[in-house]
C-alpha cells in the first residue's frame, strides 16, 4: 500500500484501516513475546503501512479535508 493510493480513500475509511492494522500489529507482537512470530518482516510491514496511513490522516486535517478533527 502506498501513501497516493491512501489519499483516495475517505476519512473513515483511513479511520478503519488505522484500527484494523493497530489489531494486526498488537496481534503480532503478542506472538512475538511468545515465540510464535513467523515473520518479522511482516511486523516492520505493518509499522511502516500504520504510519503511512496516519500521515495521510494528518495530511487531510491540515488540508482541512477532515469531516473531524478528533481520532
């Protein structure tokens, strides 16, 4: 996923992608204090896709594009 597809998407939707990926990254840091991680590339992925999707949020309440300013 890259930052100019994120653009296209609304608010809410890049609201949904945050928490949906902030599930993933908890889930997978569980299984990394547990051993059980298989991929710890995927770990770095998810942190990386996290902060582009927060970037593009900030991104569209400067623009004043944001329906809300709150999380």
């Amino acid at each position: 996923m890259t930052a100019n597809e994120l653009r296209e998407h609304t608010m809410e939707e890049l609201r949904e992608k945050e928490r949906e990926l902030s599930d993933q990254l908890f889930t997978l840091r569980l299984h990394k204090a547990t051993g059980q991680l298989e991929s710890p590339a995927r770990l770095r992925e998810l942190k990386r896709d996290l902060a582009r999707v927060l970037t593009v949020q900030n991104e569209k309440r400067m623009a004043g594009g944001a329906e809300e300013t709150s999380r």
